[in-house]
C-alpha cells in the first residue's frame, strides 16, 4: 500500500466563505471545500477530508489524508494553484504526519467521525406509510435515501411500526457505521454527538442527515483497517464526510 500521510492546514473562515460566494459556491460548504482542495491541490489528493471549527469562530483547521508528502503539496500548490485560493488556503502553514502502513489486529482506538448515513437503492422502494393518503411517488432506483428511512419502510412498509418494535435512529446508524467497517474493525461503541439535516449540492439538490459519532473500535485487520482511513468510511467522501480521526482509546 502506498504511504499515507494526516494533514492540517489551518483555515480563515471569512476568506474561505468571500472565495465560496464569489464562485457561487457558497450554499453547500462541503462542495466548495472540494472545490478548493481539487483547484489547489490536485482531484482527490486530500480525499477524505475534515473542517472542524468552534462555534462562531473565524478560524478552523482542515485535517486530510493524502497520499502526497509534504513536499508535493507545497509544490503542486505553488505551480498550479490560482492566486485567490493561495490567499485562503496558504500552503507554507500545512503541516503533515505518516500513518502506519498497518495496524496491530486487536488494536482498540478511540475515533470521531462526521458522515452521511445514506443508502443508494438498488431498486425502487414505496413509500405507504402515509394512511388515509394519497402515496407519494416510489423513491426510484439508484436514489439515494436516509438509512433511517430505509429500514423504516423495508420492514413495516404498512405504516409506522407499533411501539415495541421501533428502533432508534442512533441504532440504525451505529448499524450502518459497523456495516461499513465490517473486515476492517469492530465498532464497539458509537454515541452519536449530533445529527442534523443538511442539504448537498451535487447534481441536483437533496437534503440527508448529517451525523457525528464518537466511538471506540478494535482493528480486526491492520491492512484493510490501513485502507479504510485512506478511502473512507461511506459516500459523500470528497465533501467533508467519511474521514475516521483517531484517539488513544480509554483505559
């Protein structure tokens, strides 16, 4: 596997939010991040990527993994990058670490990561729940559905499940996460710090939930576990969705 290498480069909001308006960019921050990462650094070389900034705060650092070393990224930003996305993104402040090629197989990490529990349809799935209703049209093949909802439909598709048989939308989603793992490591805990809904400008415009877990996991297999941190965890990886940021797990 080639080498990969974690790094931050430290953000100034208003200029990155004046750069997003000015390319008409700026109602979806995770596409004009992508945007701005690709146009200075290359398609898909800081891919999967995190922004993580305080509340109201002017300043955020962007974290990435890369295949790139230091040295070429700086180069590549300084050859070929246009002069308004240098003024907000200032290669000279990047700084860079290596990750392990592999990993211990029993390893137990600490994480946090943002993603979009989302599921594409292989088929087209009903939606009959709305009693007494007309149905709205069938969600169509290929879409891509809240995993939350998913699951809702596919196993009561009559109508809302009684009581005792509801599950959490933090069940569904420390499910999908595991799902996503699986061959990699185990999630043996996953809390879910926050959930909203968001909207993505892709090709059209859809609105998918947008959660943030913290959790402990063990690694199972160092390689593929390697591999994981590399592509990332789920879609929607090229816009700020799907990056695995690791702590020393608890005592």
């Amino acid at each position: 596997m080639t080498a990969l290498f974690m790094i931050s480069l430290p953000i100034d909001l208003r200029d990155f939010r004046r750069w997003s308006a000015e390319r008409g960019i700026a109602g979806d921050e995770g596409k004009a991040f992508h945007h701005l990462l690709c146009e200075t650094f290359g398609k898909s070389v800081l891919q999967p990527f995190r922004m993580m900034a305080a509340p109201g705060g002017r300043t955020a650092t962007l974290y990435a993994y890369t295949k790139s070393d230091e040295t070429t990224l700086r180069e590549t930003a300084g050859d070929t990058a246009m002069p308004d996305a240098l003024a907000v993104i200032d290669p000279r402040r990047l700084a860079a670490k290596s990750m392990p090629e592999s990993w211990r197989q029993g390893r137990r990490l600490a994480f946090d990561i943002r993603v979009r529990p989302i599921r594409r349809l292989h088929k087209p799935l009903e939606d009959k729940s709305r009693e007494g209703r007309e149905p709205p049209p069938p969600f169509r093949k290929g879409a891509e559905i809240d995993a939350f909802l998913v699951e809702a439909l596919r196993r009561f598709p009559d109508g809302p499940p009684p009581p005792e048989e509801r599950r959490w939308r933090e069940d569904v989603y420390r499910g999908w996460l595991a799902e996503r793992l699986d061959g990699a490591a185990n999630v043996e805990t996953a809390r879910m710090m926050r959930f909203e809904r968001t909207t993505a400008v892709r090709r059209g415009t859809t609105q998918g939930p947008d959660v943030t877990f913290h959790g402990e996991l063990t690694v199972t297999d160092g390689v593929a576990f390697a591999e994981r941190l590399a592509k990332g965890v789920g879609r929607h990886t090229a816009y700020g969705y799907g990056m695995l940021l690791l702590r020393p797990a608890s005592p």
